[in-house]
C-alpha cells in the first residue's frame, strides 16, 4: 500500500539558505524528515573560525539527525543511509550525488534548481538570468541522474525579473517559490500522479548556462551598453559585487565594488570610462551609449556607501577614470 506524502521517510541534502527555506517549509507542515545530509564544517574567515552551513544550523535548530560525510562514496556513511529506510530524497543546493547515493530510494530523488530547465544549468542560475536580462525565470523540481541538471523534469514555476531586481531580491523570490514547489512535487510523487518530463531532443548549443561566478565574472567593461552594465551590476548585487579599476593620472590608484546605479543613454561628449561628476551629489561613468550614474559604491579598504556620502570625502572625483 502506498504511503501518505507525510508518511514517507524523507532524507533532505543541502548546503545554503536557499535550502534551509525549504527545510523549514517541510518540517512545519509535517512531512517526515528522518536525516539532513550537509557539508562538513570547515574554518572560515580571517580567524578561521569553524563555519556550520546554514542547513546544518537549521537542522539543529529544529532537532534533526545531521551527517556529514567528507566523502559520499564512504561506506560508513551509505550504511547509515541505508540503516534509515528512506523513502525519496531532496536535494537543494548541495553537491553532485553517485549513483549509489540518488538511487537509494526506492521513489527517487529530486532536486530543486532555480531556472526554467533546461536553461541555465549550472552553478549560478539566478546570478547569469539577470547578467544576461531576462525578464523572466523560476524553479524547476526534476529527478536526479548521471548528468548535473539533465534529470527528467517534474514541476515548474515562472517568475517575473522586475527591473528593479537584484540578486538578493531574487534570491528571496526563488528561495520562497521554491520551498512551495518542494512541497508540491513531495505530494505528487507520493499520489505516483506525476509525469515526468526528459529533457531530451534539446540542441544544447542553444541553451544559456549558468557556470559558477568567479571574481573575474564581476569585472565592469565600460564599453559596453548602459543597460549590459546595469545589468552585471544587479546580478552580482549585494554579492559578490561587480567591480571596477580606477585610473587617476593614467595608472592605476585603486578599486571599487558597485552595488547601483542606473542609466541614462545620450551621445555626450568624452570617452568610454570617463567620470562625469559635479563632486557633490552624483558620479556618472561614460559607456558605450550613455552615461552610468553610480548610487552606491564601496571604494577597496572603505564601506559600502552612497555616491552623495562619498563624494564629502573624495578629493578630484572628476579626474578619475573607471576602465577595465
């Protein structure tokens, strides 16, 4: 006889808050989470103090058994999987699973990705949809196989990217749809009234990946368009920050880290990475077509602040240059 969806004995894999939000959501609605599976600690920071990941903390927090095996492959660690009678198994933001480990149970596992599948696979999904200005992305739930994303999809949710958006806004979107969706493809598995979709027949040329942002992702080229700037600029807001060199007298006197702004096309006179500022209320950098007006910044060593606020200490704005 088939199990109720909160009868199932569920083991749930995550690393990040994205997936604590959804870890929440099962527990207060009762479903029966029997292991949370997570990184191990690790020191981290400049006192290297021992980092727990926030699914651990969450699991802590609301009494969960924990395990965190350095290595999934490790036998001590399957046994006591298999000890556990799991049912089906969640994956949220965790790390790619062996065969050994997504097959254990007997429904399957599932992973909750923030994209439409399968458009940007990949490490970084909400980050690459707004860098590359979508309007449009979501969630997706789809069971996992061999390949990292490629598994046969089982629900779908579409979300707006407003204007306004940045990578924490919707961050917070998806994290929230997300740990609905959790719940809803949960239920439908264990009704078995689900079909689900391969993703095949699908010209992956064509695809949009979504790779892991590294630093030098962030770099500002102030030759492109106002609105791919703005666009870098919101997708790596509030972390890991888009960057930019700054050249005073021809060399180079420092950095920053931009967090908004906005802009303003026109053909105005000057060269692309030229500042345009009355050294008092606002500070613009020439693009390609137009001029980017910076609101808040954090010039390397100082705090994150607005342009209005900086500018009070910031002697000859105006001779500066932004360039990449």
């Amino acid at each position: 006889m088939a199990k109720s969806a909160k009868d199932l004995r569920i083991v749930f894999m995550g690393t990040p808050e994205f997936a604590s939000t959804s870890l929440k959501r099962l527990v207060a609605e009762g479903y029966n989470i029997v292991a949370v599976v997570t990184t191990p600690d690790k020191p981290a920071g400049r006192g290297q103090k021992i980092h727990e990941s926030d699914v651990k903390l969450t699991a802590k927090e609301l009494g969960l058994p924990i395990l965190q095996p350095e290595k999934l492959r490790d036998e001590a660690f399957l046994e006591e999987l298999r000890a556990l009678n799991i049912d089906l198994g969640i994956v949220i933001a965790f790390r790619m699973l062996p065969e050994v480990v997504w097959s254990m149970p007997p429904l399957g596992t599932f992973n909750l990705h923030a994209s439409l599948l399968p458009e940007y696979r990949g490490a970084a999904p909400i980050n690459w949809a707004i860098i590359n200005g979508e309007e449009r992305t979501g969630v997706t739930t789809f069971l996992l196989n061999h390949e990292i994303d490629k598994g046969a999809i089982i629900e779908q949710e579409a979300v707006d990217i407003l204007p306004e958006d940045n990578i924490g806004t919707l961050y917070d979107k998806l994290m929230n749809i997300g740990s609905e969706l959790v719940i809803r493809t949960v239920d439908k598995i264990a009704e078995g009234n689900y079909t689900a979709i391969e993703q095949m027949h699908i010209d992956e040329s064509t695809l949009k990946p979504a790779p892991k942002i590294f630093k030098e992702d962030g770099l500002i080229d102030w030759s492109r368009k106002g609105c791919e700037v703005i666009n870098l600029i919101r997708g790596l807001s509030p972390y890991p920050a888009a960057w930019t060199a700054i050249y005073k007298d021809g060399e180079e006197s420092g950095s920053a880290k931009i967090f908004s702004a906005r802009f303003e096309a026109g053909d105005k006179p000057g060269s692309v990475g030229d500042v345009v500022t009355d050294e008092k209320t606002y500070l613009g950098v020439r693009v390609a077509d137009g001029v980017v007006y910076v609101d808040e910044l954090q010039l390397a060593g100082k705090k994150r602040m607005m342009i209005k606020d900086l500018l009070l200490g910031w002697r000859d704005a105006s001779k500066s240059r932004f360039l990449k």
